[in-house]
C-alpha cells in the first residue's frame, strides 16, 4: 500500500512538472476579440474595418482572432491586401512562434536580432518585451538594440546569437557555426531558427514598408547603426 500512495505521488509530481512546463511555453490566454470589431492600424495600408473586407478578407481574420495570438496588431492589416497569402502566412508565422523546437527565450532572442537587423520598430517593441518576459538578460537585449555582441551569454545564447548574426549578415553560415547549432539544437532546431527568422524577415519588410505606426505615447527604441 505504501509502495502504491509513493508511486502515485511521484506519477503525480511528474505530471504536475509536465503542465506547468507546458503552461509556461503556451502562448498567454487573453480574452479572444469579436472578428467584427477588430480595428486594426496601419499608415500607408489604410486600415480596413469588417464591412470593407472581402469574404476572403473575413475569413483570414476570423482564423487569425481564433488562433493563439487572439488578436490582429502588426503586420496583418498589410496581409490583408493578399488575403490567401496572408492567412497561411500568418499560420506558418504562428508555428515558428508559438511551436518552435527552439526555448522561448531563445526563440525571442532570434526574433530581436531579426527586428535590430531590418531596424524594425513595432517588431522590436513587441518582442523585447517578450523577450524579457521570457526570460533573456536585459543587457544582452540592450547589446543587442546596440549592434553590439552581448558579453556574458550563456552557451546556448551564444549559439543563437552567432548563427542568426552570421546568416544574416553574410547569407551564410560557416562549418564551425553550423555544427555548433546542429549539436545544440538538433536538424529541426537549425531549420526553426532559418523559419522564425525567415517570417520576421517578412513582417519587418510588411511593416517597414507600411510605416507601421507605434502605440501612441511610445517613442522608436532603436537608433541608426553607422
């Protein structure tokens, strides 16, 4: 009897560990917007409101308000001009965010290099924060705004750091860096670190392009890099 009450503690902490694991990479739940009262934002892309939208236009926000952002801010009033691209662009971007093989922190981490690289406001707004929250090193963030590489990373930061740097910056990677990111991260691990950046790639072209307005009140984070 003794034995069985011990198993089943055990059988319960585990399991207790594997929810609050999951819980802590689940996306945040907020309440889920109404599709029809979304109001979206934009400057040169004209922001459109549900009674101008095409059934095509429709359908790509009502799966973007139904999936784990819960919401439209960003790029999606610009993606809503294609809105058949748009609406599995915005799905493949929600699975590099959201289902990554690569930790959040890190995750983020790619996604701020990505931001600093295309001098991407509203990007890195968004995900400074979220990088922060997930856990990354204010100055390594702040290293990062500054075009600088950050001291004091752990391994894995490095590794992060040293890949997305190196492919962006000179469109490929070296054997040393590719077998560094291989044995920390896996195959699958180097191709969602090429995908999440592949997609901001995309917003911060989208938003950039857009002039995409920050919240009122708030002040571009990131200066010019001579």
């Amino acid at each position: 009897m003794k034995r069985l009450l011990a198993v089943s503690a055990v059988t319960l902490t585990v399991a207790g560990v594997v929810i609050v694991a999951a819980r802590a990479q689940a996306p945040a739940t907020q309440p889920r917007p109404d599709a029809k009262s979304i109001v979206f934002r934009g400057d040169r892309f004209k922001p459109l409101t549900w009674n101008e939208m095409t059934p095509a236009q429709k359908t790509m926000v009502e799966h973007l308000v139904a999936g784990p952002r819960a919401g439209a801010n960003g790029p999606f009033n610009v993606l809503l001009r294609s809105p058949e691209m748009g609406d599995i662009a915005q799905q493949f971007g929600a699975s590099m965010r959201f289902n990554s093989s690569i930790p959040p922190k890190l995750n983020e981490m790619a996604i701020i290099i990505t931001a600093r690289f295309w001098t991407s406001q509203y990007e890195w707004y968004a995900h400074h924060r979220a990088a922060l929250t997930a856990g990354l090193s204010p100055a390594i963030a702040d290293a990062i705004a500054a075009g600088k590489r950050p001291a004091g990373m752990q391994k894995d930061e490095e590794t992060v750091y040293t890949f997305c740097t190196e492919l962006l910056n000179t469109k490929h990677v070296s054997d040393a860096t590719f077998k560094m990111t291989k044995d920390a991260f896996g195959e699958k691990g180097v191709v969602d670190l090429i995908g999440v950046m592949s997609w901001y790639q995309m917003v911060s072209m989208l938003l950039n392009t857009d002039r995409y307005p920050l919240p009122d009140g708030v002040q571009p984070e990131l200066k010019p890099l001579n």
